[in-house]
C-alpha cells in the first residue's frame, strides 16, 4: 500500500528544529508538545520521528523499536499529566485524524491526548 508523506508539512519542520515547539517529552523515536491552540485544559500532541503519513501507515512500516517507543511514550505523556485511571486521574481522550474525512490537518502520523476536563461526547449521532 503506498502512502504518500509531504516532508515539508509543519511536524516535520519541527523534528528538523526550524520551527519551535513547547516539548513535553522526547524518546528515540517520539517527540510530544503541548498543542499551540489547545481544546482542552491539557492538549499534547505526540508525533513519530519517520516519516508516517496516518496511523495505518505507522502501523504498516515502522519498526517494533518505533511502535513500543511511541506507545510507552504516549501512556507516560497520560501518566505525567496525571490523566491516567490507574494513578487517580479522571481520564483522557486520545484522537487521530486520517484523511480528508478524517479530518486530518498536518500529514505527519499524529495523536492528540486531550483531557484535564469533561470532553463530552466524541461525536454527535447522524
């Protein structure tokens, strides 16, 4: 399956560091920053270094290395925000957009953990 990957969107600026971000943490293989338009009380965004277009496509390609660095990355940036049931926090919501009607605005392969308050309902019904 081929997947297409435009190496000048705005998340790969920011692994090149010509464009500045608010790093929350930094792995091997992951870096997570707090969203400059937040829509939440905390709104991190975590992104893979390599070059991923959509979840399915990290997925498909990256390397095991990869996917566990990006998940433990993910459950501590939760944990560290004090979101996590496990650790007494009030839970989170986890998004990522694939396409046009996914709704995806930046192709680089990325979550958003939002949380710190209600969210209410993902979607509302059709």
């Amino acid at each position: 399956m081929p997947f297409d990957y435009d190496n000048q969107n705005i998340f790969a600026k920011i692994l090149r560091g010509e464009i500045p971000n608010d790093t929350v943490l930094e792995t091997e293989h992951t870096l997570a920053f707090n969203d400059i338009t937040p829509q939440a009380a905390v709104h991190v965004l975590v992104i893979p270094k390599g070059a991923y277009a959509s979840y399915d496509h990290f997925c498909a390609e990256a390397s095991e290395a990869e996917l566990a660095d990006f998940a433990r990355a993910t459950a501590r940036i939760i944990a560290d925000a004090g979101l996590s049931l496990t650790d007494g926090g009030q839970g989170y919501r986890v998004i990522s957009n694939a396409g046009s009607h996914g709704g995806q605005e930046v192709p680089h392969y990325h979550l958003h953990i939002t949380g710190g308050q209600p969210l209410g309902r993902m979607l509302n019904p059709a």
